[in-house]
C-alpha cells in the first residue's frame, strides 16, 4: 500500500514536496561547487564540501524513498 492509497497525501502534496526537496538538494550542490571552487587546487578541500556534498544526497534519496512509495504497487519506476 502506498502512502497515497492510505490517505496520508495527495499526489499534488507528494510532488511539491519531492520538487523541494530536489531544489534544496540543487543548493546544497551550489554551495559544495562554491567552496571547492574557492579552494586552490593544490589544497585539500574543506570538510563542509563533503558536508553539502552528503546533503545533497541525503536530500535527493529522500525525495526519490517519497516518490517510490507514493506509487500503486506494480508500478514500475
């Protein structure tokens, strides 16, 4: 059963809330591109590079976990 069939929430409330998350994750990715691009090459990167970097990815299989469990059953990706 999905999260839409249980009655939790709409297919618009899935989607928007996927779409922020997405776009969130696309900051966190602009902000680890700023740093490392502030970094001379022969630096080590900051750590916070690696912390946007991890959020971005938190973010984004947030948004694809919410998305996979809004589908009916049987409905392929």
């Amino acid at each position: 059963m999905s999260i839409i069939t249980e009655g939790r929430w709409t297919p618009d409330v899935v989607t928007a809330l996927c779409q922020q998350l997405y776009a969130l994750a696309r900051r966190e990715e602009e902000a680890a591109a700023s740093l490392a691009a502030r970094t001379p090459y022969w630096a080590p990167s900051p750590p916070s590079v690696e912390a946007h970097r991890t959020a971005a990815r938190l973010l984004r299989a947030d948004a694809d976990r919410l998305e996979f469990e809004s589908r009916p059953w049987g409905v392929p990706i």
